[in-house]
C-alpha cells in the first residue's frame, strides 16, 4: 500500500537528504539524515512513513537502512538470547508479612455511557482510501457499471436515459385524441 502511495506523491529535493513530498494540498518536510517527517510517523514508529519511502526512491537508496536498528532479526534474536529463570514452587517464594496482609483488589470498573463502539480507531495511514476508477473512460469516483461517459451506449439502459428520451416515450403512450 505505501509502494502505491509513494507513485502518486510529487517528491521535491531541497537538499542532499531533506525533501518536500506534495500530495492532496499537503506538503510534508522529509529529513532522511535526522529521519524524520512532518507527519511524525517516522519519529515514532523509526520506520521510514510513505512520505520518506518517496524521498529514498528519489535517491535511490536501500529503504531498509532507513529502518529503526531495533527492528533487525539479530536484535530481536538476541532479545531472547538470554536465560529465562522459572518462578518455582508458590510455596518457595520469600513474601514479607507487610505485603502478604495487603489484600489486592481488582480495579472499579464503570462501564461508558452510550453505545460501544463495534469498529477500532483507525490509524492515519489506514484511513486513506482509494477512489474507485472507470474501467472505461478512465475517470475517477465511478466504476465500469455505472458509467455515464462509455461510447457504446445501450438504447434500452435506464442510467444512460435522457430527459427527451422519457418525453417521447410518454408522448408515444398516451390515448389518441377524439
């Protein structure tokens, strides 16, 4: 999905690593050296937004360099690459006489006003839509079906009817006169 956003994108190149990326009235500042992005993607989540894959495919550069080194196989392997201790026995634990009189309860819960929600907040990348395109024409916001501007019309189609072919059929229908 970025790959595709990335095509539609105008990608202008200030300077060696910093570029402006336009698309739908939206300019964002891209910074390759500093990694970052006026949306803030990039910040957060240290993996290069679609924005930033612009600004590398303008230089033709590796996208996975931009990545965060945290996301690389050898750091996660070695995340776990440590021993794991088992607990033991709940008998065998050591507890304080303090903690052990202590008497944990769950927290109050008090369920929203109003109705749940059945859907999941959307991030900002997932919102992004795609509009539908004729297969005929090639224009947007309709698909083939619903197509007005196809050069085959067929004469018995309700959608490509117009209002001098509605009148006709009216004028055609009505009783003769005395």
């Amino acid at each position: 999905m970025f790959l595709a956003l990335c095509l539609r994108y105008l990608v202008e190149q200030l300077q060696t690593n910093t570029f402006n990326v336009k698309y739908n009235q939206k300019t964002f500042f891209v910074d390759l050296e500093k990694r970052t992005c006026t949306c803030r993607q990039f910040d957060l989540d240290e993996i290069p937004c679609s924005h930033a894959i612009a600004g590398i495919d303008k230089l033709y550069r590796n996208k996975y360099e931009y990545c965060s080194k945290w996301y690389d196989i050898m750091m996660y392997k070695n995340t776990y690459n440590g021993s794991l201790n088992p607990v033991g026995d709940k008998e065998d634990w050591n507890i304080l006489e303090d903690i052990k009189q202590e008497i944990l309860l769950p927290p109050i819960y008090k369920p929203a006003a109003g109705r749940r929600k059945k859907q999941r907040y959307k991030s900002a990348i997932e919102t992004f839509k795609m509009s539908t395109k004729c297969g005929r024409c090639r224009r947007t916001s309709h698909n083939r079906k619903m197509c007005k501007f196809s050069p085959a019309l067929h004469p018995y189609s309700k959608k490509h009817n117009t209002n001098e072919a509605s009148t006709s059929c009216k004028a055609q229908s009505s009783p003769a006169a005395f």
